[in-house]
C-alpha cells in the first residue's frame, strides 16, 4: 500500500474512532434524560401522592392507591443453607462467594516490528501488546480466555456458586409484601461462624476448608491465596422496622404501575416520613445521573478532540 494511502487510511480510521466517541457520548446522555423523563419523574412524582396508613388494619377504600406504611417487619423463619450447615431466623438470608482469579487491567505497552520492500509496502513481523495482570478477590467469573496475553488461566466456573433465600411471608402489621419489596430489605448482619457449618461439607471440601474470622476459606493459606481459591460469607436479615410505599390490594402491597415503563414498590430501613423517603430516592437517582453525564460528556469531547485532531492534520 503507498504510503499516503496508509496515512488516508488512518486518519480515516481515527476520525471514524473519534466519531462513534460523540456519538456514544450523546446517546448516552440522550438515553438518561429520555429514562429520566418516562420513568423517573413520573414515579417521584407519585411518590409525593401516597396516603400514610396503619398497618393494623388494611381499610378497603385505599385498594388501589399508593400508600405508606412504617412498622416491624414480621414473617422471620428458620432460613438455612445445608451445604455449610447454617440456620438463622431471619427475613433474608445469602452467601457470598469470592473467588481469587486473574484479571486483566490497561495495556501497559505495545510494540510491533516490520519491514518494507522496494515498492513501499510494509509486512509486519510482529505484532505484541503487553497487559498489566493482578491477582483479586471477585465474587463474578473473569473469562481469562477473552485475556489478550496467554499464561493467566481462571477456572471456568465456580465449585460454590452464591446464594439467597427469603422467607415465604414477609409481613409489615396486617400486610404482606412482595418479592420486590422483600428484595430492599438491606440491614445485613454478619452470620457467625464455628467448625459447625464445615462438618456437612464434603470430604474432598472439608481437606482444605478452615475458618479465617467471618469468612469460610476453601484453598491452602488465606494469607497467600492462590487462583481459584475461594471465601464464602454468610449474611441475614433481622426483623427491624422499615418505611414502604407501595400499591394497597387488599392485604398485600404490591408495585404502583405509574406509566408502562414506571413504577412505585419501595422499602427503607428505619421510620421516615413520605418527604423523606421522596427526597432520598430523589437522591440516589440524581447521583447515577451525574455519573452518566459525566461519563457521557467526557467520551463526546474526546471524541471531537480526536476528530479536530484528524482534521488539522489534513
């Protein structure tokens, strides 16, 4: 390939770089502001509309309405994970697993090597990047065969996977909640942990199981890790007063279908007034804002950076 040809051709392809940086960016802020109108402004909106009620005795006139209601959370059973020998009497009760694994971070450097003929055409020899690789606790799988560099190998899947139960009726006085509200019950405590909970483990497990504080560790030394080593943890949920609005049916509170896209099924731990629990969804949700509007802005200006640079060059 000529030399100018080549050079056309990169710049093409860092223009075309450049562009789909802008168009991610403003499709990015594009999409937050479109979710932000649809969905969140309706639901804080409706938020704002709950009737506060008792929760001793569900008045049929509210069937259908948003409402909120503050109380102690009841439902509490015996909640167990048999295959480390745990029971707790509790709302919620999960396993957290972390396994030690390889992951791959920034290119660190790259090289490449060529030669060029008599008539200007280049045959690359070789071709290498170099990636910086550590050694972490991650509770998800990181699929080392999608690493660029060979030589850091993760097992393919985890031998304990996490876990999660609830119990079957979460009640708040004369209500029942829905799943989708029992899933926002947040207040996690620590499990304890004896010899116990590894005497039901299996044989081959138990070898190279021990306990380190809170956690369970499945490896040789919890000191020096090695890959595909594992940490489990155990967390339950207590009874504890909560805050909820959510649609009256009957007895049950079940999510508020505000639009087709929107709606109001929400759970804080503690006692707080309906201005409150607007003004901290409100909260969360302005914070994810900013977030994508950061990311969004800075990939829009260094994508026109790329094509002002491209265009210069010209």
């Amino acid at each position: 390939m000529p030399r100018q040809l080549k050079r056309t051709a990169k710049k093409a392809f860092a223009w075309l770089v450049g562009f789909i940086f802008v168009i991610f960016g403003i499709g990015l802020v594009t999409g937050v502001e479109i979710y932000w109108a649809r969905v969140v402004i309706p639901e804080r909106e409706s938020l704002g509309t709950a009737v506060s009620v008792s929760p001793d005795k569900p008045e049929s006139q509210n069937n259908g309405k948003l409402i909120q209601v503050v109380g102690l959370l009841g439902g509490s059973e015996t909640l167990t994970d048999s295959e480390f020998n745990v029971a707790v009497d509790a709302l919620r009760l999960r396993r957290h697993v972390w396994m030690w694994q390889w992951e791959q971070e920034n290119v660190q450097s790259k090289s490449s090597y060529g030669v060029e003929d008599s008539h200007g055409k280049t045959t690359t020899l070789l071709n290498t990047k170099t990636y910086n690789y550590m050694e972490v606790w991650s509770e998800k799988l990181i699929n080392s065969q999608s690493f660029y560099n060979s030589g850091h190998d993760n097992p393919t899947e985890m031998k304990i996977p996490a876990r999660a139960v609830s119990a079957t009726k979460v009640s708040l006085g004369a209500f029942l909640l829905s799943p989708e509200l029992v899933e926002q019950i947040d207040n996690f405590q620590t499990v304890p942990i004896s010899d116990k909970n590894l005497s039901s483990l299996d044989s081959s497990l138990q070898m190279k199981t021990k306990l380190d504080g809170d956690e369970i560790y499945i490896g040789t030394d919890p000191k020096q890790p090695a890959i595909g080593d594992l940490k489990v943890k155990f967390e339950y949920t207590p009874a504890t007063t909560v805050s909820i609005i959510a649609r009256q049916d009957g007895n049950n509170l079940l999510p508020f279908a505000v639009t087709k896209t929107a709606s109001v099924a929400l759970l804080q731990v503690g006692s707080h007034s309906i201005q409150d629990m607007t003004h901290q969804f409100n909260s969360d949700n302005m914070k994810w804002r900013a977030v994508a509007w950061s990311m969004g802005l800075v990939a829009t200006l260094v994508g026109g950076l790329i094509m002002l640079i491209v265009r210069k060059s010209s």
